[in-house]
C-alpha cells in the first residue's frame, strides 16, 4: 500500500478512536450526574437545649450536645445513598418557646429535637410530630427499659424514643445537719424517708439553729422552671395530686393540707426570703454554697457534692416520693417525607449502635443493655434502681404541661405570699389547670 493510502486511512482511524474516548467521557459524566453521590445532600436540624452530661468512660464529655455532635457525625458518614448533612443547634434550657414553639412550620422548624419529655411532650399534640413505632423494632423495645417505653407512648403510639433518664429525691447537707443537732437522721449509702411528722421537726430545729443567712429548705416560685420539684411537694400529707382522669385533685383536705404546710413555712422559717420571686437556680447556688441544708438533686448531679450530702425522698405517703425525668428524641413532619424518612433512619442507626448508646451511661440509661456494661461504674446507679418503686407521674397525661406549669407557679406565689389561703389556692389551682388540661385535649392533633 503506498503511504498515501496508508495515512488515509489512518486518519479516520484516529478520528474514531477520539470519538470513542469523548463518548465514554461524556457516558461517565452523565452515569456520575445520576448517582446517588451527585444528588443535593438532605438537611437535618437537630435541636438539643443546653444540659450537662457525663459519661463514665469519657470524662472529655460534660454537655449531652457533644453526644449528639458524635452521632450527627457517625450517621452522615455511615448513611448509604442521598449525602446528609446533619447540624445541631443548641437553645437555652428556658427558651424552648422561641426555638421550637414560635418556628413551627417554618424554615426553623427542627427535623430532630431531643429534651427531657416533660417540655416536649406538648409538640405531640401539635399534629407534628411523627409516632415512632416502625423504628422501635422488637429488638430495640425489648432493650429499652418497659416503664421508660411506658411513658414515651400516647394513645398507643410511641411519639418519642427514651434515650436516658433522671431520678429525683432531695439531698441534705451532712454538715449542716450535724450544727443543727440532727446527726441521727443522717443515713449514709441509702435514699431514706421522713414522716410529714418529723419534717417539720426538721425543719423548725434547722431554722432555729442554722446561721444567719443559711436557710433549711428550698423554695421558690419566679418562674415555672423547676415547678414540678413544687408539686412533688404537694402529696407531703397524702395527696395523690392527680385523679383517676389525670386532672389535678388537690382541693381535698389532703392537698390542701401540702398547701397549709408550704404556706406556714414561710412563717416558720423553712425558705429563703421571698422565695416566692426565687428562681430554682436560686436555690441550687445557695445549696452549692452551704446556704442550704435541702435541695433537690438527681443521680446525674450527685457527683458535683461527693460525700457532703445525704438523700432521702419527697414527702409523701409510703416511704416518700421521687421523680423520673426522660430525656429522648422526637421526630418532626415539616412537609417532606424524604426527610422525615432519614429522621427516622437517624434514630434506627444510634439505637442499633452500641457505642452511641453506651454515651447514655453517666445518668440512668434507657437501655437495659448499657445498664447492665455500665450500671456499677454509674454513681449510685443501683441505690436508684431500687427506689424506683417510689417514683409518681408529676405529669399525667396531660397533653399541655407548659399551660398548666405556667398557671401552677403564678399561685404558688401567691401562696407564699399570702394572697392566696390555702384553701383558695387548691380550689384556683383545681379550676385553672384543669380547664388548661381540657382545652389541651380539645386541641390536640396527633400525627398519624
């Protein structure tokens, strides 16, 4: 063939084998635009308020935000198709109105919200928030602990997943008993119980013997945050508090009784001045300061006092009362069943994951499991597990706790202040809370 011939021919040659590399090309570009690495990265918001947290085997962990940080972080690198990003947003423990209930149903709107159940059990019933019953496989119910499970669920459904949970009982100052003259109801390693009896024999010997500006008891009524420790109180002489309807039941000579008790401390004594504009953080710093011989504490906050302090329960009936708060997550449907979907798919992955689980053990795990690796590493872990028995429903069914708490403490004031007799404080209390509780169920939505 001469070389004229050969380079023609040659040349379509390459021509060709152009065409081919630009058609792979452009078929690899194309196959790339279509996989699922290309598409537009789903957004979750994850909202989490300002809360201590420690965890036994981590002593870098101090706030439950860091917790949720590890696991936004282990979800987006270990979820299979559509990219996610997952932010967390942190809010102060006060400002749950500007952060949830003001931008529901808009751009702010949380996907995610994790807190303690009492604030946000009220979004239930807004018609937002999802049941969560497909993600709670039989392998993760029979892990989480029945009576956390229990009150997680809202007309059969459960609305949000228990991740850990706080027993609360009250603690004495060591020392400040002992000045008093009160060493022989000091009992150590044990949560004990009092009389309403010897209560008040406490309380008046403390007042009468405390310094000058140390107080026996906390009090306190400038807002509702930390009201539901006011109403533990309240079934001091007996009172069940709630009736079989869970609306509230103290104008009875039980519940009224609790009130006379509260009201006549003042005069005895047994709270810091005008308590009744204190707030619970008030008290908390006077009980850190040894300006207060009793205080509410939980099993998550035992370990800032060491050996200083004693534990004994509410008041009540039996051998007294303690509470339980849960702290867990909920889902929100804010119009885009793709991301509701990965929501739920968030809480599948960490109650399936064994080292995201195990951040719960520092409080009271929801899961069985982590209890039983971490339960004797746990500051008093097993002394609480044995006084759950004690716990009582500081909230009932209510379907809006934040109505009915921002009613409670405007009468406790007015109690301490003596506005109110204790008579006509159970009889408003009664009437207010109530009808908040009803229109609370008039209103309520619950998502399907």
């Amino acid at each position: 063939m001469s070389p004229s011939k050969r380079a023609l021919t040659t040349v379509p040659l390459k021509v060709a084998k152009l065409l081919m590399v630009a058609v792979l090309v452009l078929g690899s570009g194309a196959l790339w635009a279509c996989s699922p690495q290309a598409k537009e990265a789903i957004h979750l918001t994850i909202k989490v308020p300002r809360t201590g947290h420690d965890v036994v085997f981590d002593n870098t962990t101090t706030q439950i935000d860091q917790v949720i940080e590890r696991m936004a972080r282990s979800f987006e690198e270990s979820y299979e198709g559509t990219p996610v990003d997952v932010d967390v947003e942190v809010f102060e423990q006060n400002q749950y109105d500007e952060a949830i209930e003001e931008v529901l149903g808009t751009e702010d709107s949380p996907d995610i919200l994790y807190g303690d159940f009492f604030n946000i059990s009220t979004y239930i019933h807004s018609g937002t928030v999802v049941p969560l019953d497909d993600v709670a496989d039989k392998g993760i119910r029979e892990d989480l602990f029945p009576h956390l499970l229990t009150m997680s669920t809202v007309n059969g459904r459960l609305y949000m997943m228990p991740y850990l949970s706080r027993q609360n009982v009250l603690a004495y100052n060591k020392e400040l008993f002992i000045q008093a003259g009160l060493e022989e109801y000091i009992e150590e390693d044990a949560i004990t119980s009092w009389t309403l009896e010897e209560w008040t024999t406490i309380l008046d010997t403390l007042a009468l013997n405390l310094p000058e500006a140390v107080y026996p008891m906390m009090m306190y009524a400038g807002s509702s945050q930390g009201d539901t420790h006011i109403m533990t109180l309240l079934r001091s002489a007996g009172s069940r508090f709630f009736d079989e309807d869970d609306h509230f039941q103290l104008n009875t000579p039980a519940g009224i009784a609790a009130l006379r008790w509260i009201q006549e401390g003042v005069d005895r004594g047994w709270f810091p001045p005008h308590a009744e504009n204190l707030e619970i953080e008030d008290c908390s710093s006077l009980f850190r300061e040894g300006q207060l011989a009793i205080y509410m504490v939980n099993n998550a906050s035992l370990g800032r006092y060491g050996d200083s302090i004693g534990l004994v329960n509410f008041p009540g009936s039996g051998s007294g009362c303690a509470t339980t708060f849960i702290s867990g997550f909920e889902v929100f449907d804010n119009g885009d069943p793709e991301k509701v979907q990965v929501a739920k798919d968030f809480l599948a992955y960490v109650y399936q994951n064994e080292e995201l689980m195990d951040l719960s053990a520092g409080a009271l795990p929801a899961s069985q499991s982590v209890a039983k690796r971490y339960g004797d590493d746990i500051l008093a872990f097993n002394l609480f597990s044995k006084n759950r028995k004690n716990v009582v429903d500081f909230t009932g069914n209510n379907p809006d706790t934040r109505a009915v708490r921002e009613i409670f403490h405007r009468h406790i004031h007015d109690l301490l202040t003596g506005a109110l007799t204790p008579e006509e404080a159970a009889a408003a209390l009664d009437e207010q809370c109530n009808a908040a509780i009803e229109e609370g169920k008039a209103t309520s939505q619950l998502h399907e």
